[in-house]
C-alpha cells in the first residue's frame, strides 16, 4: 500500500495502516469532511486525532496523519 505527499509516492513498508484525520471546514473537491465513522482514508478522514489512536493495534507501526487545516 502506497500513497502520495505533494504528488511524490511514498512507500508504506510497516504492516501497519495509515490513518488520516482532518476536521478542516474547506475540503478538496472529491473529499468530504472529517468524521469518526469514516473510514479514515485520505478523502473521507477521521475527525480527532484521539479516535484515530484508538484505531491503531499495538505493535503494527500505524501511521497517523494530520491534514493541514486541522483544529
């Protein structure tokens, strides 16, 4: 599983999943606001960063991200 920063790909090489939370009011076309019953993708993130902890599993390396505009 990969996913791009600013068009450049990056690699996920840890067996753990990327998390993206933002609650920002302006959304990218295609994109929908933050919410913790998404699914915590890039274009349908989580809303707090506390929820996406609690979505990590020990010991997986999980990844969380926060979207700019994220209060």
């Amino acid at each position: 599983m990969g996913f791009t920063v600013r068009g450049l790909p990056i690699l996920q090489a840890q067996p753990g999943r990327v998390w993206w939370v933002g609650n920002s009011t302006t959304v990218l076309p295609g994109c929908v606001g933050g919410s913790d019953v998404n699914p915590g993708t890039y274009n349908r993130p989580l809303a707090t960063i506390d929820f996406a902890v609690g979505k990590c599993v020990a010991n997986q390396v999980d990844i969380i991200i926060v979207k700019p505009g994220h209060a």
